[in-house]
C-alpha cells in the first residue's frame, strides 16, 4: 500500500494510516512544555540550506511555531518540521500557546560552512578544501590532483617545487571550487615538495600551499602484510575512500606502490590496484622478496554440513571471492602462478559438480567451483598453507507438512546499543528499544515454527558489530536477520519522497531472503515500500549464509512512530518477517528435493605407492584397484605416459 502523502504544512507531512492506538490519559497543562529530540542541542551539522527538526509539544492542543513558521502537532504532540538555517551558529527559536499561556525554548545547532557558492573575499581560502591535506606518495605515470577553495571567476595555476612549469586551475561552474592535475614523469625526483596555488581575481590575488607533501617513490615499492589481531579482515577499496573491493584477512602479503592520506595503494595486477587503511599494515624490510605464490594443488574433502576447496598456496597473497550464482563460486588469486597438475575430488562428496582453474593474466590465476545444488554461502581463509574455501550446503528439510522452518538456526540481531543508540523519534522513542520490541515478538513466533532462535541481544545490552557478525559465523546460522527502523541524513527533506519500508542484503545469495521478507511487508505492512536495495553494510557482508536488513519503518515521522509503539502493529511487523523467513526456506527446500541417498561404504582397497601433491597431504584420496597389465595391441600406437599440465 503506498503512503498517501497527506497535508503539508509548514513543511510538516502526516500519512493518513490507519492503526490502533491507545490514547494516554488526560493530562492537565498550566502552560505548554516544549522538547526537542533532534538536532540535539549545540549539534554540528553539515553544510545544509534546509534541516529536518523533532520533538513534541504538551498539550498536543496548542498552537506551535518556529521561527515564526507554523508546525502543525500530531496527534500526540509530536511534529516534524523542515527548516532553513545558516551556517555557523544557528537558533530554532520554538514557541507553543495554550489558553493563553505561552512558551519558548531557544534550540541551537552548529552548521558547517557551505560548499558554495565560494568565499565572497578574493584575498582568501578555505583551506578545510585545500588538497591534498595530507602527504602523497606517487610514482611515475601516476596522476598528481589538487583542489582549492576561494572566491569565484578567478583565473590561476599551481605550481610543484622541484618541477619546473606551472599547470592551470579550472574552477567548476562558478563554485570558486579549483582543480588541477599533474602526471608523475619518470625525470621527476621530489621528496616532501610543496605545492603552491596563485589565483587572481579583478580585485585582489591570492597565494597558498596545500598542507600535503609531495614524494615520487624511487626505488623496490614496499612490501608489507595486513596486520594480524588489529581486525578480522582489512577492507580494500577501489580508490581513496571509495566502494569495498575485497577483504583481505591477517597475514597476507601486499605490495604497496602509493600513498595518498591514511591510505596506501596496493599493486595487484598490471591492470587492478586497490587501497587500504595504512594503519592495517606491518611493513616488512626492504630486501623483502615482492608476495608471490604458486597455486600448487587443488581438491575437495567433504564435511556433513559443507564440501571444503582446499588450494595450495605458497605463500598467504591477495584473494577475492564472489559468488557469481547460486552454484558458481569464483576466486581470483593476486600475485600466483598457477602450477596445478592434480585436482582430486573427495569421492564421499555429493556436493561439489567441479573444480577448474586457469591463469587469466601474470601473476593472476582464477578458480571456479561449480556445485550441483545451490550453496547456503561460502567463506574462504588460509589455514596451515592451504586457501580453505568452505562451501556449505544447502540444509536438509523434512518434507511437508513440517515447517520449512523446523531445525532451521536463525539469529535474529536487534540493532543497535546503549552507546550507539539509533536515532530518536518525536515523542522519544529510541531505535534500539523498538529493534528489540520485534525479535523479542519474533522469536516465540519462529520457535513455534520448530526453528532454532538466537539473538545477538535480548537485552538494553552493549553489542559491538564484530561481535553480532561473530556470533552468527561461529554458530554457523542458516540464516541472519539485522532488525532497524530508519531515519534520515542531516539536510535531507524528508517531505520530498514518501517514506517507508525497505529491505537490504550485499551477496547474491542473500537477495532472495530479502525479497522474500520484502514481499511479505508488501502484502501486510500498510506503509510505502522503498524497494530491495544492495547495501554496503556489515552485518549484511557475512558470506557464510544468507543475511538481510530490514528497516521498517521511519520512526523519525510522529505517525510511523506512534504505529512502532502499538501492540497491533508490533505483532503485525513480527508476522511479517515470520513469513519471509518461511518463504525462502520453503522455496530454497523445492529447489534443493529431498535429502540424497546415504551411499555405502567403500570396500578398503590395497593403497598405491603414490605421492600427493603438496598441501593435499590430509585430503583423502581414493584408489582404485590396480588392474592387471595387458599386452599393448600390435596394430595402435601406446597412449602417451605423462599428458604434462592440463587446463581442465
């Protein structure tokens, strides 16, 4: 059902939705009270026109302004409202009248400088803009960007000390934004160089420097490995603060060819590089040998619950793994050669179709995994020189009319803690407190189901995200549900779009879980469905099983706020994530059919004086029974010994 946008009025929206709610007590005011829940008092926000504002007033009754705007008040009391502001040191100055009594509160915020349209004195910058702020280590080829801020429609260049020349700055559609860019020559030879800016304008001119430093690395680039213990895995990005890439665990070897900032760049490939927090690194020496590996072995070994790869590997390098569907797993290996001449597959293993591998550039070798049923996820790490990829199965249903859900491990993950506590709603409801509301009622629900329930939290408990995401990996849930509410950024208008619910996952396997719990609030939650949205978020990362995010609604809005905080909808919200959870499990148990037959066991067989390749040694092998040497045919040519390596 799609929000109806209501009445707007002094930029205050209210859904007309439908919902029990049970009306408090009578109170009787002398004079008005006022309370605002956000911004909270003295608040930095960032460089915005416009802020969203909330709070309550008492007696719901009275007439309620700020800054001279009328705010209309819901039901309860609460409002909303959306409001110009200024940069620095601003005030809502918020006034409610009832019979006659009147009442202030003088709200302050803090707003940050705006992006533009640029300083109004051409004799000065704003150096929060300059760029680079901090120091930069390039290499020849590489490009050198610089930025900075100052009054518009001035014409200027930059120079490098130590190079000679100077290279123009464009400014961007009259924002007084300047950038400008220089490629590293191999001639170059600057260490810690200054870069200086010159602007002028019709009346006045302007110098500056960039606080950041440039050096042209010379010389072995630095090898350094990801340091073990300070986090269960280092996130490199594409670029500087850019998008996720992969997620490399302690231990592994990297090159390191740049810096820019905190961050350091690190050379995968003559076509890939990626960048990574210079804090996660250890540097090695500098007569370190460069990371390179050689992919030696390959097989499978079977478990109950999961068919493990096993690669061997020389040497812990860069690895990204990525699920490309449901039954095809593909892992790109940085700095290997593959030299693979055995792929021996576990001959109790029902699970795994195949095993193939390929070397797609220099020093880049790739491995796919196909199975014959879809995967529930799939982890991958090194352990005692073998890159251990843990695929696991699909669970084992009963078949109908049992619960699609009966013995199923789900781990329910309220969001949010007494140190980080969400945001709060107009009449001062917190997230934290409404994300436990539904796993507590959600809970009971699934265990009448026959599945078995934990919760990263049953209580007003601190939880870190690393510890939810250890919990449910080490547990090894069929399935992972992060439960939020939502809210807006600082400056969004929050009356713009309509408002709703929406569901998040991150891998391919986890898309169908959030379909499947979207499509349920479709049918039954009476609030705007946002969509199914990819979401960068931790606790939707885990590979190991399917795992989603639901925000459901926006408690931020006086009337979603007040359906959080009734019983009816609560319960409803609760059945709603019951039958998504059913859903997909259902479908996942048509998909996968009934358990496969227990085979029997093998007869023992005399072993074979054969060798295993190295990193196999633990794997089982099955031999067969050696046959008795016939006499090779006259009339046709005897088959090679040896076929030499062979690309599947």
């Amino acid at each position: 059902m799609r929000m109806n946008r209501g009445v707007l009025l002094s930029g205050l929206w209210f859904t007309s939705v439908a919902f029990a709610w049970a009306q408090p007590a009578p109170v009787v005011f002398s004079t008005p009270s006022i309370k605002v829940n956000y911004p909270e008092f003295d608040r930095k926000v960032g460089a915005q026109r416009a802020v969203f504002i909330l709070g309550n007033v008492q007696p719901p009754e009275s007439n309620f302004r700020i800054n001279g705007s009328s705010v209309p008040l819901y039901h309860n009391g609460g409002f909303l409202a959306y409001l110009p502001v200024a940069h620095g040191t601003f005030t809502f100055v918020c006034e409610a009248e009832f019979s006659g009594s009147t009442s202030t509160l003088d709200h302050r915020i803090y707003v940050s400088k705006s992006l533009e349209p640029g300083v109004a004195d051409e004799r000065t910058i704003e150096e929060e803009f300059t760029w680079p702020r901090k120091d930069v280590e390039l290499k020849p080829g590489d490009w050198l960007r610089v930025q900075i801020k100052a009054a518009p429609r001035m014409k200027g260049y930059f120079q490098i000390k130590g190079v000679d020349g100077e290279w123009p700055l464009a400014e961007g559609a009259g924002s007084g934004l300047y950038s400008g860019a220089y490629q590293i020559q191999p001639e170059d030879k600057l260490k810690r160089a200054a870069i200086r800016f010159f602007l002028k304008g019709k009346k006045g001119k302007v110098k500056a420097k960039a606080s950041g430093l440039v050096t042209v690395l010379r010389g072995p680039w630095a090898v350094a490995v990801v340091a073990p213990g300070k986090s269960d895995s280092a996130v490199v990005r594409t670029g500087p603060l850019t998008g996720y890439m992969m997620f490399l665990p302690g231990g592994v070897k990297v090159l390191v060819d740049g810096k820019m900032g905190d961050e350091s760049r690190l050379w995968l490939s003559d076509a890939e590089s990626g960048w990574i927090e210079t804090s996660k690194l250890e540097f090695l020496p500098r007569a370190t040998p460069q990371p390179r590996a050689v992919l030696s072995s390959a097989g499978t070994q079977a478990s109950s619950s999961a068919t493990y790869a096993l690669l061997g590997m020389s040497d812990k390098v860069p690895f990204q793994a990525e699920l490309l569907e449901d039954d095809f797993l593909r892992l790109k290996l940085y700095h290997t050669y593959a030299y693979l001449n055995w792929i021996v597959y576990d001959s109790s293993d029902t699970f795994v179709d195949w095993i193939r591998w390929r070397q797609e550039a220099t020093q880049v070798a790739a491995v796919e995994i196909k199975t014959k049923k879809p995967m529930l996820g799939y982890d991958a790490y090194y352990e005692n020189g073998i890159l251990k990829v843990e695929i696991r199965h699909p669970p084992v249903f009963a078949p109908p009319p049992k619960s699609a859900l009966d013995e199923r491990l789900i781990v329910l993950d309220p969001g949010h803690s007494p140190s980080d506590p969400g945001r709060i709603g107009p009449m001062g409801l917190t997230e934290r407190e409404l994300n436990l509301r539904t796993a507590l009622l959600l809970k009971p629900l699934l265990e009448k189901e026959g599945a078995r329930v934990l919760l990263t939290r049953d209580a007003d408990i601190e939880v870190s995200l690393q510890d939810r995401v250890r919990l449910a990996q080490s547990v090894k849930a069929d399935a992972f549900l992060s439960l939020h509410n939502n809210a807006l950024g600082d400056g969004e208008n929050p009356f713009l779009l309509p408002h709703g619910f929406s569901l998040f996952y991150y891998h391919p396997h986890s898309m169908p879980l959030a379909q499947k719990i979207r499509e349920a609030y479709k049918r039954n939650v009476p609030l705007y469905d946002e969509g199914l949205r990819y979401g960068n978020i931790m606790v939707a990362r885990m590979s190991l099983m399917p795992a989603a995010l639901v925000e459901s609604a926006y408690f931020i809005f006086p009337d979603q706020e007040a359906m959080l905080n009734d019983p009816v909808f609560q319960e409803k919200l609760a059945r709603s994530l019951l039958e998504g959870l059913k859903g997909f499990f259902e479908d996942m148990r048509k998909r996968v059919g009934p358990p496969p037959a227990v085979r029997a066991p093998a007869v023992a067989q005399p072993q074979e004086n054969k060798t295993l390749p190295s990193g196999l040694e633990t794997m089982p092998v099955q031999n067969k029974k050696k046959e008795p040497s016939k006499p090779a045919s006259k009339s046709k040519k005897s088959a090679p010994k040896s076929r030499g390596k062979r690309n599947p």
